[in-house]
C-alpha cells in the first residue's frame, strides 16, 4: 500500500538529504525510505527487547500460527498419537 503524503523538512535536513543522494547515486525518496525503513526495525527490535520471557514465547507463537496453513486439517486420532 503507497501513501503519498507532503511533509516539511527542514533546509538543513533536506540539504543533508541532497548530499546522500548524490553520494549514494540514489534519489532524495528512496534515502528517506531507507531511514524510516532503518528507524521502524530499530523501534520493533527495541520493544522486543522490553518484552519479558513469556512476552516473547507468546509472541513467536502468534507469528507461527499466523503462518500456518489454515485449509490443513488433521484427524483426532492423529492429535491423541502426537500427544503420547
């Protein structure tokens, strides 16, 4: 999903911008793409870290079942073999 949004930035700011853009050969949106990409990751890995044991166990388990596939079915029978 692409949200096209006008925003402010400071000269300053901008300035430094223009200047990455010119040293990496690489336009003014895809640098700020790469820095709020880099800041979203550096935020999701420092609440992580705030999350206590259980937190994270409980996490990991979302993210599994959440990949899982939901059309497979198994039989009670394969359920009671896999619990003994």
């Amino acid at each position: 999903m692409k949200v096209k949004k006008i925003i402010d930035i400071d000269e300053t700011i901008l300035t430094k911008l223009k200047l990455l853009s010119a040293f990496d050969d690489k336009s003014v949106k895809s640098i700020m793409e790469k820095a709020v990409k880099f800041y979203v990751e550096y935020k999701e890995k420092e609440r992580l870290k705030a999350l206590s044991e259980e937190e994270r166990e409980d996490l990991g388990l979302l993210l599994l079942m959440q990949q899982s596939d939901r059309e497979e079915t198994v039989t009670r029978d394969e359920i009671m073999n896999a619990l003994d």
